[in-house]
C-alpha cells in the first residue's frame, strides 16, 4: 500500500507540476550519460582496483617497445592482476602510416603523436612507464637491463634493472642502411626538401646543378616509398611550385624497385593504375632496378638482369626498403640458440622458442608456423579412433575445425581450391566418399604447406598481435583451470589459448592527387578518388585518442583551404 501512495502522490504532483516531470526527464538522461560514461572507462566495470598490499602477489610483466605492438597490448590489457612496467627510448606512440604525410607538411608531427602516459593513465591497472633504452635482455635471471635515453649526466645512475616474471618484446626493426624512421626523420626530410629549393635558387648555381640539387630518388616501390613519392609530387606541384616558380622546372622525382613491378603486394590492378598514374604526373618509375653504392651526390644502380649500372645525380635520396632486428634483439637471439638473421622466432602463440615467459611481437619477431606434413601421422592418429588403419571420415570430422585452427595454411589451401573443408578435400582424392589409409591422407594434404607466408611487417599485424596477447593475460588464470584451445596433436589434452591468426583487413596505397587504391577484403579493390575519402575516414578512426583525430583531421582542412606549409623553423 506504501508504495501505491507514493506513485499516486507522484503522479498528483506531476500532474500539478508539469515542469517537474521535464527536470526529471533531464536528470534521468543527464544520469543515464554518467553511467554510460562510467561504463565506458576502459575495464572499470569489469575489474575492481586492487587493493593496497596486493602488489607483492601480482605477476610482472615489462613490456619494451611503445610501437604499434606495445600499444596495442597496453590498450586491451584489462587484468589489473599484473604489475606493468613498460621501457622505451621514446614518451610518445606515433602513428606511423601518417608518416609520410608529415614529411611534405600535409599533416604536422604533433598531431600524431600521444604520450604514452596519457594513454596508460587511463587504464584500470598499475602502468609504469621509464623513458629508457633496454640494451640487455637476460632469459637466464629474468631480467632486463636499461639506460636513460636522455643526455643528461645524471651521475652514473642512467643505468637500471627490472626482473620480470613475463616479458613482452616489442621493439620493433631497424632500416638496414639508414636511421630507424620516425617522427624525427620525417621531421628531417621535410627541412632537407625546403634545403633542396632554397639551394636551388642561388644565383651562382648552374643549370646542372640545380638539375642535381632537385633530384629527389626514393628508393623502395612499397606502401610508404609510393605514398611517399606521390605526398611530394603532390607539395612540389600545388604549393612549392608557386613559391619558387624560377626553379619548379628543375624539380624531379624517380622511384626506384628491385622487383617488376611497384605495390608487388597489391592486387595487379592496383599495381597497374599506380603506374599509369605515375607515368602521367612525370614521377619517373624504375623497376628492376638494385641499389648498390650511394655517394655524395650520386647513387648508383645495376638492372636486374643485364647487370647495367647507371648512376643518377641527387640532391636528396630517402630509403624505404629493408628492415633488420636491432642490436640487442641480435644479442639475444644469440643468447638463447636462435639463428633466424632476420627476426626473433617464436610459436603460434607468440613465445619466443628458447626460452620460458617470454613473447615476442611486431616487426622484431616471426612466426614459425608448424609444418602440416611434420605432423601428419599424429593427426591421422587422433582422428583414427579405432587404430584401424584407415581414417573414417565421420570421426575425422570431429577435428577439422581444430586441425584449420592450429595450421592456417590448411584453411588458404581450402580456400584456393574452392573447397569448404578438408572432408571435402579428401573425398575429392578418393573420388567417392569411403575410408583412406595414411598414405591417401598424405597425399591429399601434399600441397598444403606451400600456402605458408611470413606475416609482412606492418601495422595492422603488430596491433592485432598486440591485442591476441593482451586477451591471452586477461584470461590467463581462467583458461589454466578450462582450457578451451585447439586439440593438441603432440600431446594430450588441449591448448589453453588458440594461436593467433592473423586477419587481413584493408590496406591502402594513397597515389596523390586526391586519389587512392584499397585492397578490402573479398578480393575488393578500389580506386580512385571516393577511396581517397575512404582513406581519410579510416585512418582518421583508427588514430589512438580524440586529441589525435581532431588534430589530424584539422590538419587536412588546413591544407585544403591555406596549402601546406613550407616555412624553416
């Protein structure tokens, strides 16, 4: 009867008060936002802060590297369980594939940048960040060792040491001829391309010179070398040519690529189209073409093939081609018996293979896939039940799905065949569907290893490394008590987690112009100048705070209505 009274009295009240009816509506909206924003802070509803004392019994974890790896593990770990410390010669993340757009002035170097303070204080767990290089890595003793990555005589204390119970390795590579590309080298290439024309303008230079000085050869014909090559196309046409209109005539763009063709890895439309498009707007493409001496002033080339070398006069050359594994991943590999040249190798769940609780992830690791046919016989005997001899394709059934989960290559293979399972697959060998002994079995999967391929090393696989492993954390303590993973196939039981597959999403090549191509997945491609927006707006989404997207996004509208700026500060 209480609470009838109460909702009576309520409604005499509104009826009476209408104006009290809208401040409640308002209240309960306003309120509504709050906890929608409160639910919406990164892992706060999920996990509660732990409490002073617990930290003595938290895991820790160190994590090099605040690339695209780093972040991305730093962003989807929710288990506050872990006491964090995260190393890196760098306090900020830089959103890479904008890079490019800051060496011409599209877009400044501020606006793709976050502190990575800014990014960990956010979270629901204990994040410590050093601003440090790691330049010794000890599996042995579970320690890394650390410098300050500041100039400053800080009295023989720059040194330091952090014991770790998991260690992360994302470092990321190095360029194997120049410095590591970053924020600050593409900061450089801008000066050095306004030095180029400013030189250029000097009175007492002679033709030949200037023809030198504004020579600019890119060398690499991937994603950054062309977007590159077409970002300056772009500044020398629309904005440097009206500035230095005495010199503009001079100014000279060649792309240069060991292999046939430029965007090798794209769709053969969209390597086509680049071209074309290249040819048109007189950047001067050269395929086949090796680097093999860079001087002074010229760099020289040799024709794959004829063995010709040709040498070209320069004013400016940047290099985007070739990435190796810095010097303290090199010494490490050594400690721990590896001799992959190019890359620390671990498993399809990310270990680094040599050691215990340690992961490796983004440019500085490769995956080494399990070979199908190495584990042929165990798999024909954990769907051969019956130890018959010969495979019932019922029962074999019953592991498909984990023998595709554990070997990604069986599921590219199918794919290519046009075939929807390996059931499928071994019908067609048999023709007709009855029973295969080991050496059908075999002969039917023969081909499937040759669909393995090294991950390339790009953003997109280092952020989805990043967050399969941070997932991998948060449910460490759950899946030791229910493993829920893939059958194993070299031993009993099941694997706690699932390996990481990677998924390929889209990937853009911007040709200037306000023109773009995309390769999307389902073998979509699209080009043009509606890509070019599709561009803006993805790479707009994916940036890593608000601060950053409005940024950017009011860089690009800056250039659209002043140009870009090619003042020296």
């Amino acid at each position: 009867m209480r609470g009838y009274s109460f909702y009576k009295r309520a409604s005499r009240a509104f009826h009476q008060y209408p104006s009290l009816s809208k401040l409640l509506v308002i209240v309960t909206v306003s309120g509504g936002g709050v906890a929608a924003y409160n639910g919406a802070k990164p892992f706060s509803a999920t996990y509660a802060r732990p409490v002073e004392g617990e930290c003595e019994k938290k895991k820790k974890v160190v994590v090099l590297g605040t690339g695209w790896a780093g972040v991305s593990f730093l962003k989807n770990l929710k288990n506050p369980s872990y006491d964090v410390h995260v190393v890196s010669p760098h306090n900020y993340f830089a959103f890479t594939p904008l890079l490019p757009s800051v060496t011409c002035g599209t877009v400044e170097a501020r606006s793709i940048v976050e502190p990575v303070r800014s990014i960990t204080r956010k979270k629901g767990i204990d994040v410590q960040f050093r601003e440090a290089v790691c330049y010794k890595i000890d599996a042995d003793n579970k320690k890394v060792y650390c410098r300050s990555s500041q100039d400053k005589n800080l009295g023989g204390k720059e040194e330091f040491s952090l014991d770790y119970d998991y260690l992360i390795i994302g470092m990321g590579a190095r360029q194997t001829l120049s410095t590591p590309p970053g924020v600050e080298d593409a900061l450089r290439i801008r000066q050095s391309v306004i030095d180029c024309f400013e030189s250029a303008g000097l009175p007492s230079l002679s033709e030949e010179e200037k023809k030198r000085i504004l020579h600019f050869v890119v060398v690499g014909g991937g994603p950054t070398g062309v977007e590159f090559a077409a970002e300056l196309h772009d500044f020398v046409t629309e904005d440097l040519a009206k500035l230095y209109p005495t010199v503009k005539d001079y100014a000279k763009i060649t792309l240069l690529e060991a292999g046939d063709h430029i965007l090798n890895m794209f769709d053969k439309r969209i390597t086509s189209f680049a071209e074309e498009k290249f040819q048109r707007d007189g950047i001067n493409v050269k395929t086949g073409s090796m680097v093999v001496k860079v001087g002074d002033k010229e760099i020289s080339t040799k024709v794959r093939g004829t063995g010709q070398v040709a040498n070209l006069p320069y004013g400016m050359v940047v290099w985007s081609t070739g990435i190796g594994p810095r010097d303290e991943v090199v010494d490490f590999m050594k400690q721990i018996g590896q001799t992959n040249r190019r890359a620390l190798a671990t498993d399809e769940w990310l270990r680094v293979e040599g050691c215990d609780n340690v992961y490796a992830l983004g440019d500085c690791a490769t995956i080494n896939q399990r070979k199908v046919m190495e584990d042929i016989a165990l798999i024909f005997s954990k769907a051969d039940k019956n130890n018959s001899g010969t495979l019932n394709i019922k029962d074999f059934q019953e592991v498909v799905d984990d023998i595709c989960e554990r070997y990604p290559q069986v599921e590219l293979y199918l794919k290519k065949k046009q075939m929807k399972n390996i059931v499928e697959l071994l019908k067609n060998s048999q023709k007709k569907s009855v029973e295969v002994d080991i050496e059908t079995f075999k002969s039917a999967l023969s081909e499937v290893d040759s669909q393995m391929k090294n991950l390339p090393a790009t953003a997109q696989v280092a952020a989805q490394q990043g967050a399969y492993l941070a997932n991998c954390f948060n449910r460490l303590e759950e899946c030791e008590k229910y493993p829920e993973g893939p059958l194993r196939f070299r031993s009993v039981g099941r694997h706690r987690f699932r390996p990481f597959r990677y998924k390929h999403l889209e990937q853009f090549a911007p040709l200037g112009g306000e023109q773009a191509a995309a390769q999307l997945p389902g073998d979509w491609v699209s080009i043009g100048h509606s890509t070019q927006w599709l561009w803006y707006s993805v790479y707009a989404s994916k940036l890593v705070s608000w601060r950053t997207r409005v940024l950017v996004v009011s860089d690009w509208g800056r250039r659209f209505i002043f140009g870009r700026d090619s003042s020296r500060i």
